[in-house]
C-alpha cells in the first residue's frame, strides 16, 4: 500500500489532534545554525539536555527518517481575572499532563504507520526527545516560531502542544509557513525579565518560566523575585499580549480536550497556601499533572517568593 499524506493527516485528526502537518527529514538546515548560535551564547543556561547532538541531527534519533509529521493540540482555556494575593500558573500546567494527553494517540499514530508499510519504522516524541519541535512545526506548515520563541499558529495563537512522530516513509510535505510577527515587538516589552535577548531567543537564565520550574537552587536570584509578579509555575506574558493568542480568545477558540481543563486547585490558588504545601497534599493535587515537575520545595519556594516580593511591593506603594 502507498500511503499518501492526506490519509496520514486524516488519521491524526481522527485521533483527536487538531492541527497536522508533513516536513522533510533534512528541511531544518539554517535553524541547526541558530540552535548552535543559542547554546554557544549559554541560554539553556543548565538545561544540559539541549545539547545533546542528535538534536541537530534527525537521523542520529531515527536512523533512515524520510519525513516527519508533526502535530499539535490546542490547550487554551478561559482564564479568571487574578486576584489579589493568588498564584499565577501557566495555562499548559493547569489540566492533565500533556506528556500523557499526547503520548497515547502518538504513538498509535506512529503504530498505524508502520501497519500500513511493514518494514517502516517510526518513532514518536511529545517534548521527552532531541527534537526541535519548534523548527520541524514550521518546517511542516503548522506555524512559524515568532519573536516570544513560541511556535504562533494563525487559528490557536501559540496556545498548542506539539508532537512528532519521525518516520522512514516518504510522504508529500507541506509548505513551510511564512512568519507573521511582522514589526510587532510585543512580547519583548512585555517580559518582566527581559529574557527575550532578541527575536525568537530566550535567555533560560532570565526567564520566568525556566527559574520557577527547572531551577532547583534553594532561592531565586533578586532579579528574578523582582519582576514575578505572583508566577509560580512558568510564566504566560510573552503569550498573553500576543495579538494571535488575543485574537484567538476574541473568537472563542477554547480547547474541546477534557484533560486540558483546569484543575479546580489550579485557579487561582492562594499564595499563602502553596507557600505551606505539605508534600502529601503537593503529591496528590500533582497527580498526572505538569507540575509535578516543579517539586513541592519548589513550588513553596516560589510561592514564599512572590509572597515576600508582593509585601515588598506594598510597602513601597
């Protein structure tokens, strides 16, 4: 049986997925030098796992890849008005964990694929491989990265979870989309921290989100406290005042994925009471959850942070 790429993306969408997309195994080329130029100027700060060479190279994850399907899945949510005193938590992390949302209906994909062509092999990845799911999303048609680094899509905003599943059979690719952002700079005003050094590159070591998730020191550097403005679990400005991502809520476009809505915990919860979460308590309300990534410490290290910065703050008023 050949198989043809519409019956590919026609299958991912039976699986729920909701944007789906074919690029080329060797389409990355110029975003290979831009990873380079990123690790070389120490961005990933810690993250040791962004150096990993196959990631500049697919053929070192899946040996004979023709081509690469990628998917992605809309996750955004109505957000209530934050309240005095509650902690702020990214959007991603308030419903089920997406490894698992994704991971299952993936793999199946990636297992449908090699029944259709026997002797095919295919490999699937949800954030957990060297794969640089970002370049490959545009590579494939699904979006372009923009200048908050995020892959913006023009239905979702930057508001999706992606997904890969890398293949060793030929399929027709797509058209790699063309960047949108245009003069807009938004997202690089809007950084408390300035981690935006530039268009589409973050540097970790000024970023929320990377300091109150991967950062397992016992404090948070001044700088950081200073511009957290109640953020416990990552940090959703250089989203939020997206015109895509506006956008896309001015048009109603919410997640129709059950798993993705938000924990009744996870809204809005008081910062004095994560800043004194017991570990118990921290494992269940965890449970299947992204954050659990963070660690209780972490999150009452976070939370007593943005406790003491919020006082400060009133003080100085």
């Amino acid at each position: 049986m050949v198989l043809d790429t519409q019956q590919v993306k026609n299958k991912a969408r039976d699986l729920g997925f909701h944007k789906v997309g074919v690029a080329r195994a060797d389409a990355l080329g110029k975003d290979i030098t831009s990873l380079q130029r990123w690790l070389s100027l120490g961005y990933a700060a810690d993250m040791d796992w962004m150096h990993d060479s196959r990631r500049q190279d697919v053929q070192a994850v899946l040996p004979g890849t023709r081509s690469v399907v990628v998917v992605a899945l809309h996750y955004n949510t109505p957000q209530p008005e934050p309240e005095p005193g509650t902690a702020r938590i990214s959007r991603y992390a308030q419903g089920r964990d997406y490894h698992k949302v994704m991971g299952k209906p993936l793999r199946e994909l990636a297992h449908w694929l090699d029944a259709q062509q026997p002797g095919n092999r295919s490999r699937a990845y949800v954030d957990t491989g060297p794969i640089q799911e970002k370049a490959w999303a545009q590579a494939a048609g699904l979006g372009w990265i923009g200048k908050n680094a995020c892959l913006i899509t023009l239905e979702y905003g930057s508001w999706v979870f992606l997904g890969e599943v890398l293949t060793t059979i030929e399929l027709e690719t797509d058209i790699p989309h063309p960047n949108h952002c245009g003069t807009c700079t938004r997202c690089l005003k809007s950084c408390p921290t300035d981690a935006i050094v530039e268009p589409a590159h973050i540097d970790a070591r000024l970023c929320l989100a990377y300091h109150t998730i991967e950062n397992r020191a016992e404090t948070l550097p001044s700088t950081i406290a200073h511009g957290q403005n109640n953020w416990v679990v990552g940090c959703d400005v250089c989203q939020s005042c997206c015109p895509f991502n506006q956008r896309s809520e001015r048009w109603q476009k919410f997640t129709d994925i059950a798993d993705l809505t938000p924990r009744p915990f996870w809204q809005n919860p008081q910062l004095t009471k994560l800043a004194s979460l017991d570990d118990a308590t921290f494992e269940l309300w965890t449970r299947g959850s992204a954050i659990r990534r963070v660690r209780a410490q972490g999150l009452r290290r976070n939370s007593t942070t943005a406790l003491t910065s919020l006082r400060e703050q009133n003080w100085a008023e």
